[in-house]
C-alpha cells in the first residue's frame, strides 16, 4: 500500500500520540509499505486553522499515488476545509488516528462548546478512523455521523523490554523508606501536575518522593510555576524533575518505582499505564479518560475525581504505612499486564483493517 500520514511537527517528538504514530510508521514500513509524512507547523489553534486556506500541504499530495491518507485527529483544525468539501475532493480517502478528542479535555464551557464544533465538523468528514481505545471510539460515535470504518487497537505495554517477576515486584513494595512515586507525560496544564504536587503536601514529606519524567518545554511558564510552588514549600528535596530521558532510564525509573500517580491527567488511553503495570506498578488514576477501563479501581489502582485531593492523600499514606497491601495491588497489576497486547499484535490490525479498506473502496 501507499500510505500518506499528517502530523504537526516532526514525528519524534515525546508523547504518547506520536509514539503510536511513530510505530505504525515503522510497523508499515518494515512490512513493505511505503509510508510518506506531511508535516504541518505546530502552532496555536487559532492558526492552524489559517492551513484551511492553504494549498500547499494538498499539491505535495496529489503529486503522489496515495492509497489511503492517515491523518492525526489533533491536526482537525488545519483539515476542516478540505475533508469537508466532499463533493470536490478527488484526493486519496482519509482515515483519522483518533488518540483523544481535544473538545474532551477539560476547559471552559464555552471554549469546549465551539471547540467540539470544530472537531465534530472534521470528524463528520472523515472515512474511517484507527481508535487507540474503546472509549476513544464511545467519544467520536456520540458527537458525529453514521458509522464508517473503524479498528480500536491500543498501543502496546511491551516498548521498554521484558516484565518484572512477581518475585521482584513483592520484594519492591515490602521495601521500607520513603513511597517512590513516578509521574510519566509532559509537563502541561491537563497533565494535572501542579494539582498532584498540591495533594501530596498533605502527606508527611518523609513517606514520599516524586520523580517526575518528561519534557519540560511544551509550557515553560506552568513548568516556572510548579517549580516555584516546590522552592516555596520547601519540596526541593523531595520533588525532582529528570525531562525527557532514554527508554533504559526510563524502564529504570519503573523498576524503581512503587506507584504511577497520575490522577489528574485524562488520557485517550494512557500508555504509560501500561507500561508501569507491566513493571507491577499500581496506577493512581483519573476516573475521566480512558485509565477506567484499563485500571481496575480498588484492585490495580485507585481512580479519582478531579476534586478528591485528600483522598489521594490519604491513599498514599495508606500504602505506604501498609505494604502488604501495596504488594497485592502491585502484583495485580503486574497479573493484568499480561492480557496487554504488544505493539506488533495492535500494529497488525491496523495493517489489517487499511488493507480491507483499500479493497472496498
């Protein structure tokens, strides 16, 4: 097949979106498909949607004898026009990489009114759509039209190597000190960081420490921000920043780590839960988002609202005065991994569903 993909930026950049852009890229290109990527710039929304009346990005692609055309859902806003005007399109036809609605994530009622009007025109203009979770695909099919094409294969839990045993995940938890806990993602506003270091002020700081992983540049003055709150509350010791880091420190971040604590951040599926379940981790999640259905609350992880910060602090110093309790979460979690499909396992599915695609269309 012929593929073309749309993205904003360059496809290396570090989140969870273009991971999974990014493997199936190297998923279709080892197995004889010639993939091409358009690069849009990565610039505000309000400019983005000035790319509609450019006709650059659509002469580079009628010049090439496209298959079918991936698109990442985040660049809708630059893709309206286009896609909508049906009836004049002679282009190859488009299939949307559905990682999260952005009219889903949390902001003000009148931003996420006319921001979903936005989305929904693009996603009603659509073909198809590759959904990284179900609830992913519940999103999309309650604000847009009839049913088309569609696959849900989620990202794969297997990108940093082998598995923890459960052998080394119950030595870990029953481990007395000071509770590691690991944050994994970009440091930004819906990550819910600065939130998550407000809660754990309530903990004792002697029970606890937070390695936080991930770039640093995406929102300089929230980064200014939180590491502002750390010095004046007297964290600096206790809270500590690592940026974007290699995939062997970053399985080492995991093996050390007794808990994933994210429970601000909503995630279209959240890779990186899988990735520290697979390493025994228990995940505090958010109960907004996709974590629901990948984390079983009470029994891999604990799921919280938005406004329970004293819940996550009391679940915290729960498990870290209780760590036989920590050790059967961690090795529930570590259990439950294992029903987790791989990237090749998802990827396939995907080659799959574009090569039926292709054939009925």
């Amino acid at each position: 097949m012929n593929i073309g993909l749309i993205v904003y930026g360059p496809i290396d950049t570090l989140t969870g979106g273009y991971l999974y852009d990014r493997r199936l890229v190297e998923y279709l290109r080892t197995n004889g498909h010639r993939v091409d990527i358009f690069s849009l710039p990565n610039r505000t929304y309000a400019l983005r949607l000035l790319d509609n009346f450019s006709q650059k990005l659509w002469n580079r692609i009628s010049g090439l004898d496209l298959d079918v055309l991936l698109q990442d859902e985040l660049c809708h806003p630059s893709l309206l026009y286009r896609y909508g005007q049906r009836s004049k399109w002679v282009g190859p036809p488009a299939i949307a990489i559905v990682h999260h609605l952005m009219s889903e994530e949390p902001r003000p009622k009148t931003s996420q009114f006319f921001l979903r009007l936005i989305e929904k025109r693009y996603l009603d203009s659509v073909d198809g759509f590759i959904f990284n979770s179900r609830t992913t695909l519940e999103n999309v099919v309650r604000i847009s039209r009839h049913p088309r094409p569609c696959v849900v294969a989620p990202p794969g839990a297997n990108r940093l190597g082998g598995r923890m045993t459960a052998a080394e995940v119950d030595e870990r938890a029953q481990r007395q000190g000071p509770l590691r806990l690991l944050y994994v993602g970009l440091v930004i506003p819906r990550k819910g960081l600065f939130e998550l270091i407000e809660a754990l002020r309530r903990v004792p700081v002697d029970r606890w420490r937070l390695e936080i992983v991930g770039c640093l540049t995406m929102a300089p003055g929230y980064v200014r921000r939180i590491q502002r709150y750390i010095r004046v509350h007297h964290l600096t010791s206790t809270v500590r920043f690592h940026g974007s880091i290699s995939n062997e420190a970053l399985a080492a971040e995991y093996a050390a780590a007794h808990l994933l604590c994210m429970p601000y951040a909503y995630e279209g599926f959240g890779i990186v839960a899988a990735e520290a379940m697979s390493m025994g981790l228990p995940v505090l999640g958010s109960k907004n988002g996709a974590i629901g259905k990948l984390v079983k609350h009470g029994v891999t992880g604990l799921l919280f609202s938005p406004n329970e910060a004293l819940a996550i602090a009391a679940a915290v110093s729960e498990m870290y005065s209780d760590r036989p309790y920590l050790s059967r979460m961690s090795l529930a979690a570590l259990k439950d991994s294992g029903t987790f499909p791989t990237w090749k396992q998802s990827m396939q599915r995907v080659e799959l569903f574009l090569d039926n695609f292709r054939l009925q269309t």
